[in-house]
C-alpha cells in the first residue's frame, strides 16, 4: 500500500511539469519566432483566413513566412497563417547579392 502511495506521488509531481504555475499550459516558444506588433492590419486580416486566431501571430525568421499560434484539444503550436485560397502568407525575403 505504502509503495502504491509513493508511485502516485511521484506520478503527480511528474505530471505538474506540464503546467505552469498559472495553470496553463506550457508553450515553448521556437527561437526563431519572432513577434510582430504591426502586422494585425485591415488588410491582413482581409487576407488571412478567418478560421485563424490573429491575436498572436509572428513571423518565422527562417522563412519569412507568417504564423499564429493555434490552441489544440492537445497542445498549442504555430501553424502557417494562409489566406482564404489556403496558401501560406509570407513576407518578401531579400535576395543575397552574388560576389
């Protein structure tokens, strides 16, 4: 009884990892996430999809590409923020000069 005691114990402590102390759920942001401040314009939000959530978007500094943060049934991630025809809207990358 006591080693059934201990088992749950340690599966409670395991298990609070999860959670911050605020009760939500732990998000690692991806470094390479950047947030942008001016991007929730009119135009945009004409653009994007309207199933997407625009309250948390940031832009992808590997692709120059938008992204929102999705809540899930499971997990919160980033997901490609896409216009209505379901393509993914990125910002234009700078070429690299050729020497």
């Amino acid at each position: 009884m006591r080693r059934l005691g201990v088992i749950a114990g340690g599966a409670v402590l395991v298990l609070s990892a999860c959670v911050s102390p605020e009760g939500g759920a732990v998000v690692d942001v991806d470094p390479n996430l950047r947030p942008v401040a001016a991007v929730t314009t009119d135009a945009l939000r004409a653009k994007a999809d309207p199933q997407q959530d625009l309250s948390d978007v940031r832009i992808d500094a590997r692709d120059g590409c938008l992204v929102y943060r999705h809540n899930g049934p499971v997990e919160t991630t980033y997901l490609p923020l896409r216009n209505t025809e379901g393509r993914p809207i990125c910002t234009p990358q700078a070429v690299p000069a050729e020497t």
